[in-house]
C-alpha cells in the first residue's frame, strides 16, 4: 500500500490514497488558512471513527436502530517534564439508542475495543523514514 504526500501551498499537506485526496491545513495561528483539520485532527477522528464503524456495524448485524446512537470521544493531556503536552488517555462513551437491548452493553463495548487504529496504537509498527536525492 502506498500513500503519496502532495504540498498544495501555504501550510497545506494532503494524502492522496485510493483515488481520494485527504486535504490538511493548520490553523491560522499555526501559519495555516485553517481550511481543513490538522494531521493531528485527523489521528483523533481515526480512533472514535474507527470505533464507530465496529459499534455501527454491531447494531446493523443485530438489526438495532441506530437512530440516537452516538460516540464522545474525550481527550486528556498532561505535561511531560519538558513541559510539552501529551496525549495521556482517550475515552470513548457510546451513548445507546432508545430500546437497546440491555443483554449486548458489554458486547458493544467489546465492538469498539476491535478498533484497527487503536490495535496499531497498542503494538505500533517500526518507523522508516529515508530521503531520496532525484
């Protein structure tokens, strides 16, 4: 698989993967035109998205309305000891529709923690990064 990285002007950096552009731009006290999320946006959504298509899909096999169904996702920083911020915990609540059946609380839950982002999160992969001279 293969992702290219095109540089469109100002601060803007999009993805180009799967005939589909992913555009990106920082905000405007970042030196961006604030036209699109940041890269780092983009890694946030990854994770309650990701959820989201496992707790979607749960319901859709069970035939439960989903009329209601929502994800928040929550972020919690903390200061390392050369002051930077850190990522330091995400949660995810899964508000349940109107007439969920009780019996599948746990297993819904279970549905999201099969996230494919957060599994990479939890066992990343070996980094590579080379510069290549025309």
């Amino acid at each position: 698989m293969e992702m290219k990285i095109t540089f469109p002007g100002g601060a803007k950096v999009n993805a180009e993967i799967n005939n589909r552009n992913i555009p990106t731009d920082q905000p405007v006290a970042g030196g961006g035109e604030g036209t699109a999320p940041t890269p780092y946006d983009y890694f946030l959504a990854s994770l309650g998205t990701c959820a989201g298509i496992y707790v979607l899909s749960f319901c859709q096999q069970r035939q439960i309305a989903t009329e209601g169904l929502e994800l928040t996702q929550r972020m919690e920083f903390a200061i390392t000891e050369d002051g930077k911020n850190k990522l330091a915990k995400i949660s995810i609540e899964i508000h349940l529709p109107p007439g969920f059946p009780e019996k599948y609380r746990n297993a819904i839950v279970k549905a999201a923690e099969l996230c494919a982002v957060k599994k990479v999160i939890m066992d990343p992969p070996e980094f590579e990064i080379t510069a290549k001279m025309p």
